[in-house]
C-alpha cells in the first residue's frame, strides 16, 4: 500500500499562509493603536502641564496675551486629543473586524488540519484492514498446502 498523502495539503499549506498573513497585519493595526494611545497620553499630559503653568500665571499675574495664547495651546490640545479619540475608536473598530478574519481563517485551517487527521486515521485503517487480508490470505495458502500434502491414509487412522 502506498504511503499516506495528505491530498489538501496545498490548500492547507495556503491556509496557513494567509493565517499568517492577517496575523501580521492584526498586529500591525494593534501597533498603531498603540501609538494613537500613546500620543493621546502625551497630548493629555501637555495639556495639563499646560493648564498648570496657566493656573500659576494666573495668581502671580500674567499680561493677557500670555494668557490667552496658554489658552490657545490648551484648546489645541484638547481639539487634538478629541481627533486622536475618534482615530483610536476607529482602530479598535478595524482591529476587531481583524480580529474577526483572523479567527475565521484559523478555524478554516484548523478543519483542514482535523481533516488531515480523520483521512489518515481512515488510511490507517484502510491499511490494518489490507494487512489483516493478507495474513488470511497467507494463513489459508498454507493450509490449503498442508491438506494437499498430507496423507489421505494417515488422516483416515
């Protein structure tokens, strides 16, 4: 018998592949999230330093035109932080359908790999089953051999 041959093995192998493939680009998309998440802590962080420094001015007496232009950084602050929130809710969005294609894929290629398994499973029986016939087969050759050598006299007595 033949040896066991896996006969989707390039669609699985492609699976694999592409598996891979949105892996890579999931953690591409959750890289970037980061950074929004990050820019968004520094902006915050600016922001409040920035509200600091105004609240400091303010008591120890400041000319209106520095303060006003702290209050232009700090509505600039909060405009960019309000834009990297929507930036960020719309990467949580793209990771998640990723999310969702990559576990689609892996199930796909996790039933090619289950199905790999109940083929060679049925191959393995296959071949105990051909194995077990030929033993029959052999078993029954020599005694059929050992009835047409005996001597029909000698049976008889």
């Amino acid at each position: 018998m033949e040896t066991f041959k896996f006969s989707l093995d390039r669609v699985r192998n492609f699976k694999g592949q592409v598996l891979d493939r949105e892996k890579k680009f999931l953690g591409e998309l959750q890289r970037r999230r980061n950074e929004i998440a990050d820019r968004i802590f520094a902006l915050e962080e600016y922001r409040d330093e920035t509200i600091l420094i105004l609240s400091s001015k303010q008591e120890k007496g400041a000319t209106m035109g520095e303060l006003s232009s702290l209050g232009y950084l700090i509505d600039n602050a909060r405009m960019q932080i309000k834009a990297a929130l929507i930036e960020l809710d719309k990467a949580d969005e793209e990771i998640e359908k990723q999310r969702e294609i990559v576990v689609e894929v892996y199930q796909e290629k996790t039933g090619m790999d289950k199905l790999e398994e109940k083929q060679e499973e049925e191959y393995r029986l296959l071949e105990a089953k051909s194995a077990e016939i030929e033993i029959m087969q052999v078993c029954s050759n020599r005694a059929a051999d050992k009835g047409c050598q005996s001597d029909p006299i000698s049976d008889i007595a």
